[in-house]
C-alpha cells in the first residue's frame, strides 16, 4: 500500500533553491498525521541540481528522477507523476511561491468535497498575492487564460498556477495522454480533465512571484505557446 501523499518536485537549474525548498517540504510533512513520499525530478539540469539532491537524499526520504535532457517542464511534472504511488499526488513548484502549508486548503476539498482534481488559484483572492508578476508576465497572462477560455472552453480563472493536487488514479490516466512537453502541459492537463468528464475546483492560494523565475515570457515564446493551445485542440479534438 503505497503513501497518501506525493508530493512532486520538478526541477531545472534549481541547485541554489532547491535544497531549502525540499527541507521545507520535509519539516512540514513529517509533522503530519499521514504518510507521504517526496519526489523531484531533474530535467536536465546543467549545474549542480542532481548532486544537490543526492546529497540531501542521504539526510531525508527523497527520491530523484532524473531526464536525460532538458525536455520541459510538462515532461518532468508527467515522468514524476507517473512515478508516484501516494493516494493523492501534489506538484509543486520549485521556488515554492505558494507555501507548502497551502496544501491543506486543497486537501479539505479532496477530502470533504470529493473533489478529484483541486488546483490553487491566484485569481480568487488577489489579496493573497503577496507580490505582482512583471506587467508583461502579467499581461501575458491573462492574454493566455482568455485563449484558454476561447480555443478550449476552459471556465478556469487561473490555469498555471504551480499548486495543484489530483487524485492518483486520475493523475495516472490524465498525465499518460499528456503529449507536451512545455508550460502550456497544465492546460493541456485540465483540458483532458474536462473531456473525462472530472470536475475541477478552484482554490484560493497565498502566492508570492519570484523575479528569478526560470520560465520568462518574451514575445518568442508567447507565439510558442499560443502553438501550443492550438495543438492541445488538434491533439486531442
């Protein structure tokens, strides 16, 4: 019998924060009541991620993944998913820009609510935004979500944020027909959620942007994603 809770990592470049965050991650869940397992999953890091992280699985229980090459956030978050044996599987991300404390608001709906699919929202509650993206982030943004809206018929106020938990089961089938391998995967995820016929609950979390992202917007990469929601359709109809 596997864990109730997996709580999921990926990481690129990440050697600097890395190692804080998963001591955060640590400290929280072993003063828990259930059982859990942490996983993180290098995408090809080119510094020190992977031995950051081997050295830390000498102190606490960590498992690593690690990919071949730099594929993408989608393909790190889809291998460490599928890899997961908890009840309930959480990715997270790296720079934990929304507090790892946060989870019990989405396990509440899980829980109680019955909810399969809960994800954290930085649009419900914008008092809980502890700090703005960049306007072009911004904007940017909110350009993608009104595409979302429009090319997929997602009723979603904020697909991307990095704090979502799925019920493993569903997590297993959703992620194992997930074919990008970008940042548009999340939408790619909840459109899939949708065409199965899952219910997706939007939950209010505290969130605070980190300018050292490792995901910056430009106007390549905007035309880059808006491709890629336009697969998402073709892909999947």
């Amino acid at each position: 019998m596997g864990p109730y809770l997996s709580v999921l990592i990926p990481a690129y470049n990440e050697e600097d924060r890395l190692p804080q965050t998963l001591h955060k991650i640590f400290q929280f869940l072993q003063k828990q009541p259930w059982s859990w397992e942490i996983i993180a999953v290098d995408d090809g890091s080119k510094d020190g991620t992977v031995k950051v992280v081997q050295n830390l699985a000498k102190q606490i229980p960590l498992r690593l993944i690690q990919l071949p090459q730099n594929k993408g956030k989608g393909a790190a978050v889809r291998e460490g998913v599928l890899a997961t044996e908890g009840k309930y599987v959480l990715f997270s991300d790296a720079d934990l820009a929304t507090p790892i404390e946060e989870i019990y608001k989405l396990l509440s709906e899980v829980t109680e609510e019955k909810y399969l699919i809960v994800i954290g929202s930085r649009a419900l509650q914008r008092s809980l935004v502890r700090q703005n993206n960049s306007f072009l982030r911004d904007l940017a943004g909110k350009f993608f979500g009104l595409c979302g809206r429009f090319l997929l018929g997602l009723n979603i106020r904020d697909t991307q944020c990095g704090f979502k938990i799925f019920e493993r089961n569903v997590a297993h089938l959703l992620f194992s027909k997930q074919k990008l391998n970008g940042v548009v995967f999340d939408m790619e995820i909840l459109y899939l959620a949708k065409k199965e016929g899952y219910n997706v609950k939007e939950v209010p979390v505290i969130w605070e942007h980190n300018f050292n992202t490792r995901i910056p917007y430009n106007f390549s990469k905007s035309i880059a994603v808006f491709l890629d929601l336009v697969r998402i359709k073709i892909f999947h109809g």
